[in-house]
C-alpha cells in the first residue's frame, strides 16, 4: 500500500480553510506523485493489432481513505466522522471537463450529503430500538447491539452477527428472534441475511 498521501496529510497542520488546503493536497499529488494520477486510455500492439485499452489505475483510492479518515486536518470534523468520497478518481484524471476546485466542492457537497443521510438513518434506529425494545430485554440483552450492527453494517448472517457481537451463535440468533418479535428485522429470502425491516433504514452499499 502507498502511504505517501496519508504522511503528507500527518505533515499538515488543522486547517481553516478545507478547499484551499484540499486543493493544494490535490495539485501535489496530481504533479509530484505519478501512482495517484488516473491515465485515460492507452494505445497497445495485440497481435500485430493495434487495441484501445483502460490504462492501469492510480492509488487515487489511498488518497481518498486517507482524507476520510483524517477530516480534522481540512477543518471538516473529527473522528470517529468519516467523510468517504472526498477524493474520488475523477479529481485524478488526466483530463477533466470542469476546474479542479469545481469538482473538489461537487465531492465535498455529496459526501457531506451522505454523512448526514447515514447520521439520520442511525439517529432513527436508536429512537426505534429505544421504543420497540422496551421490556423485550429480559428475552436477549444483546438485542440493542445486534440492531446496531445490522443497521451500520448491512445484512449479516446469524454466523457473522455472532462474530461482531463476540458471543455464540445462539445467543446471536436469540437477539434476532426479539428484533423479529418487535418487527425490526426480517430475513432476506436470497440468502436468509437480516436486514431492517424499515427499507429506510437500510445501510447505503
């Protein structure tokens, strides 16, 4: 994995300007560091053929987890926040049709967007879990932590339910049994997951 992105962001100090220091972040490692630029297509010999192909990807990808997970140095929070999508491939591309600060403030606006959207949808759960699982508790006390796991993490089987909550797969499936009861959850028909039974509650993929 390249960790240069991430040292360089250790380098910064807290900003209170995040698109000016963002940008200045994106031109350097858009000039100075080849693995995080994104090439376009590239002409090949195949054959005596001459074949149009994607040419191979950037680390724009470790540019974008390390914004994520260091939001405090832009002045855009701290953790456990996370804003996923700051650094998308298309701010990496050879060639783009709108100015970089243009396209920087678009992935900016939309992962803003999705954390609060995540924010809500977790917000909701408590108040539902504070309210369906009043006096169901004597039948799993782990309830709460599974409908928290189901709901930030997606679907998960009994078996990785278990895992994440660190206890047995019984006790596992007795906390989905009082979800159930309590008309939280239900089962997925592809592959028996639980799932919320709120679709909007649903974890973004």
């Amino acid at each position: 994995m390249n960790f240069v992105g991430s040292q360089r962001l250790d380098a910064l100090l807290p900003s209170r300007d995040p698109d000016g220091t963002l940008i200045e972040w994106l031109e350097e490692l858009r000039t100075e560091e080849f693995d995080f630029f994104e090439g376009g297509s590239e002409m090949v010999q195949v054959g005596g053929f001459a074949i149009t192909r994607s040419a191979p990807r950037g680390a724009a990808w470790a540019a974008s987890l390390a914004a994520a997970i260091r939001p405090h140095l832009f002045g855009l929070g701290s953790a456990p926040l996370a804003l996923a999508g700051i650094m998308p491939r298309a701010l990496f591309r050879e060639f783009h049709e709108e100015p970089l600060p243009a396209l920087l403030r678009s992935a900016l606006q939309t992962a803003t967007d999705n954390a609060a959207a995540d924010l809500r949808v977790m917000r909701e759960a408590v108040t539902l879990a504070d309210k369906q699982l009043a006096g169901r508790l004597y039948a799993s006390s782990t309830a709460p932590q599974a409908w928290r796991m189901i709901v930030s993490l997606g679907p998960l089987t009994r078996a990785e339910l278990a895992r994440c909550l660190g206890v047995t797969k019984r006790t596992a499936s007795q906390s989905v049994s009082s979800l159930q009861e309590a008309g939280m959850v239900r089962l997925r028909e592809t592959d028996s997951a639980i799932v919320p039974a709120n679709a909007d509650l649903v974890p973004r993929e």
